[in-house]
C-alpha cells in the first residue's frame, strides 16, 4: 500500500515540479549550471528513484532517500 502511495506522491510531485518550471520559464527566470545540476538530481531525479526503489527490495532506502529529497 505505501509503495502505491510512495508513486502518487511523486507523480503529484512532478506535475507540480514542472508548473514551477513552466513558471520560470514563463517569467524568464534563468538557473546557472550548478542550480540545475541541484534540480535535475535532488528535485526530479532522487524522487524517481525512491518510486521505483518502492517496488523493490530496497524499499527501505528508497523511503529514506524519498524523506531526505
């Protein structure tokens, strides 16, 4: 049941990820490398893998590693 929770939470996570991003975009709000780098990894990157670690046996880590994203 988490596991199914785990993945709505990430879905909801991006939608609203990428209506933030539209924003920046939008207002022509501009991010250097590393801030980008930070958003790729942390911000959209780390949420995915804790969903997919969610249906696996690292479900564990993978709830951790979701806490601290």
């Amino acid at each position: 049941m988490i596991k199914h929770f785990i993945a709505a939470l990430v879905g909801i996570h991006f939608a609203i990820a990428a209506w933030h991003g539209n924003a920046h975009s939008d207002l022509g709000v501009t991010l250097s490398a590393a801030q980008n780098t930070f958003v790729y990894l942390v911000i959209l990157l780390a949420p995915l893998a804790c969903a997919t670690a969610a249906y696996s046996r690292y479900a564990s880590i993978g709830h951790w590693v979701l806490l601290l994203s």
